[in-house]
C-alpha cells in the first residue's frame, strides 16, 4: 500500500490523541515506518533521532531481539491468561515480585493496567475503598498541582491540570482541587529552593484546610512534571509534601508514569529523595513501550487495609487485559536490560544531554534550560530579562516540531514554547550530540522568522 493511500485511510478513519481532527485531516498523518536504537525513519525514508523516546516511553530503543523474542516466546506458550477466578501466569507473577523487590519502602504490592491512565483511575478507586474500610468516608477529596498530568481518562483527566484536557468535558468534578506548581522558573514567589518548597507546603496545608481536614484522601505529584513543560521541582520538595501528607494523614500518590525505569537516573525517580510513597503509578518504560501496560504499587497499609476491609467478599476493580502474560513477559526481559546496563548508559547519556542543552543557553531564545537525567527541556522567550513567551503567532507546537522534524529531530514541541527531551536510554554519544546539533540549528531558524523578530525588537 502507498503511503498517499495510507494518509487518505487515516485521514478518514484514524482518530488520534490529543489532536485537531480537522487540523489533521488537513495536514494528514505522517507514517512510521522503521526504527532502530534511537532512529526512527517514516514511510518517505527520512530518518530522524527520536528524541522523545516516542511518548517518553521507548526507554530500550528500538528493534531490541531479546524484548521481542520474550514476547513471541511467551505468545507461543500461552497468549492470554485471566486473573480473575485466582487464576495467573508466571511471567506476571514473576514481574510483580521482581518490581516489588526493587520499589521503595514497603510498596511490595502490585497491581497490573494497561497504562498510566488507568493506573491513575486505579489508584482513585484504591484510596476511595481504603478510606471506607478504615471508616473515614468523609475522606473524599483529592488535590494534585496546576501543570499536573494524571492521564486522560475521564477521572484522571480532572485530576490532570491542564485546560486543554478539562474543555468541553466538564471537568475537573467539584471533588478535585489544586494548588499551585513549584514552576522554578517562572513561580511568583521567585527561584529560591527554600522559598518554593516553603511556599507548597503552605499552599497544600491551606487547600487542607479550606476543603476541610478530615476531607482530603490523597495528594497526586509527579517527581517531575512532564506534559506540563519538563517542570523540576527543587531538591527536597517532595520529600517536604510527602512529610506533610504524612502529617496530616493524606495518602501521598507518586506518580511515576513519566520518570519510572531509569528516566531520571534510578529505576524509580522516588529514590532521588528517599521516599516511600503510600500508592506509585508506573507505565511507559514499564515494557519500553513495546506492549501495553502500567502498574499501580500499593504499600503494605494500603493493600492491608483494603483486604482486612473487604474480607471474604470480593474486592470490585479488575480489566481483562490486567497481568497480560506476553506484557509481562516483555516487562520482566526490559527490566533484565535495565539492570544489565541500560541505566548506567542513560546516566551517561543524561549527563551529556544536560551539558550539551546548557550550552544552548547563550541563545538568544532559550530562557530557561532545565531536567533530571533523560528528561529535560528548554523554555524559549523573545526577553530573557522579562522572561517574555514566544508570540502565539509562532505556533512553536506546529512550527517548531515540522522545523525539527526536517532538520531529522523528533522532540516535543509545547504551545507554551517549551520544547521538550526525553531520549531512549540506549543513546550513544552520536545520538545526544546529534539531538544538540539539531536542536541548535532548530533555534536558529525559529530566530529568523519574521514574528519572532518582531516580538524581539
């Protein structure tokens, strides 16, 4: 079939994520064809460093034999298995105890999604039922931070903060409140790491008691805030919000989608601070990618509770396709490659990757260069002084993403000007500083154009 064939199909039929559907039947699909390590090369033969790992997901790189043998093995052996009616398979028994024995604390319970969405709805079913079998189901308030992303699932989606999920859905429900981010560089009470984490920790007890103290189930946070722009907190911060969950007897939900599996450096980015949280959602690099699957890890507590609450009935929150043997097949073969140096080569890559970004900061667009391992991104202004955003007019989430994309870079491009870096693990030096090449030559084409020059002057 021609790729023009294959624009038309799509154009007809395909719905795609978080997209204009008339924007994109007018500029039509751009199709994947192959990849291989950290490139990837579409249906016209144009290859291009994936430096977003996809959707921050294919940690591994691509064509990995080893994860797709795992996964045909384990096809052939047994295909599917329920885990309703007590029933199992060993690969996903085997991956919960493996995951289990490298979370933080006491998270050694582990439940099986298909992603990160429905982990994050999983994880409100979970507290909702904990907060019942303790007695307090006057606890039923949750709050998460302005720039958060939970997923897009109806429920997820209200806790994410971000306009563009809540418009023309009615959301966020009136059960989902928000404080303000730690935004670094752009946060009101300045850049100062004390007064940021100060100003958090004030902002949740002030939310805690305007909805009422005995109300407030759990607090969602990120490590980092990913589809809010790349946004790092400052060292100590949420081991500070962690401290005052604990306090005020909040559950403290780490949301580890995005950062989980060697993202930031460590298997899990929790371990940065030392903290145990009481639920931790996982997906993307879960499986590389290659498969559908999340997890959500309950703490001791947490899934005690539950159990002693349910008792002999049945506790009512299942998916068909929860504990897929052939996804944890793949799970348990990208966890091997983790810990067989694919994290110690992103921690190379990440230092190199964060070097090279910070010596864009002398131009003339980029304000702000910020990141943690393999995550990372630069804010583009017209001021550096006045931190002034790119003009609307420049469209950096078309303009900039098609200028990469020709200049053989894939990154994430925000309408906020943001442009966003989360390479696969596996990248060689030729990699990162290909990323930085292109990146560079990126910006110096977004300097020339006539609105940004205006904005400028």
């Amino acid at each position: 079939m021609t790729s023009n064939s294959l624009v038309e199909l799509d154009r007809a039929h395909l719905v795609h994520p978080v997209a204009s559907y008339r924007g994109h039947e007018r500029a039509g699909v751009r199709v994947l064809k192959s990849a291989k390590g950290a490139i990837v090369t579409d249906a016209t033969g144009h290859s291009m460093i994936d430096g977003f790992a996809g959707l921050w997901c294919v940690n591994a790189g691509y064509g990995v034999e080893s994860i797709v043998e795992a996964a045909a093995k384990q096809m052939r052996e047994l295909p599917y298995a329920t885990g309703y009616f007590s029933l199992g398979s060993e690969s996903a028994i085997r991956l919960a105890a493996e995951l289990a024995d490298r979370a933080p604390g006491d998270l050694n319970h582990v439940y099986f999604t298909l992603g990160g969405s429905d982990a994050v709805d999983s994880t409100v079913r979970f507290v909702r039922y904990y907060q019942h079998a303790r007695g307090t189901p006057q606890k039923d308030q949750f709050i998460s931070l302005a720039s958060g992303y939970h997923g897009s699932s109806t429920v997820g989606a209200g806790l994410t903060a971000l306009p563009l999920f809540h418009a023309g859905f009615g959301l966020p429900f009136d059960w989902q409140h928000k404080i303000p981010s730690h935004y670094a560089y752009r946060n009101p009470v300045g850049s100062d790491p004390a007064a940021i984490i100060a100003a958090s920790v004030a902002a949740l007890r002030a939310k805690v008691e305007e909805i009422g103290p005995d109300r407030v189930a759990a607090f969602y946070a990120e490590p980092i805030q990913g589809s809010g722009g790349v946004l790092v907190p400052p060292d100590g911060w949420m081991k500070a919000m962690r401290e005052v969950c604990r306090e005020l007897d909040i559950l403290f939900v780490a949301d580890e989608v995005i950062t989980g599996f060697g993202r930031t450096g460590p298997l899990f980015a929790c371990t940065d601070e030392g903290i145990v949280p009481d639920l931790m959602t996982t997906a993307k690099g879960l499986t590389s990618g290659y498969v559908p699957m999340g997890a959500v890890f309950l703490s001791d507590h947490v899934y005690n509770t539950i159990a002693d609450g349910a008792g002999e009935s049945a506790v009512g929150h299942g998916y068909t396709y929860s504990a897929h043997p052939v996804s944890a097949a793949v799970g348990l073969e990208v966890l091997r490659l983790y810990e067989a140096g694919l994290l110690e080569n992103g921690r190379r890559a990440g230092a190199r990757l964060m070097a090279g970004l910070r010596s864009l900061s002398d131009h003339p667009l980029v304000g702000d260069v910020r990141g943690r391992g393999m995550l990372a991104a630069i804010e583009l202004v017209t001021d550096k002084a006045r931190k002034t955003p790119l003009p609307a007019a420049a469209d950096p989430s078309h303009r900039i993403f098609d200028r990469a994309w020709d200049n053989g870079l894939v990154i994430r491009a925000f309408a906020t000007g943001i442009l966003g870096y989360a390479p696969p693990l596996c990248c060689t030096d030729a990699d990162i500083d290909g990323i930085i090449e292109r990146t560079r030559m990126t910006l110096d084409q977004t300097l020339e154009d006539p609105d940004v020059r205006a904005a400028m002057a």
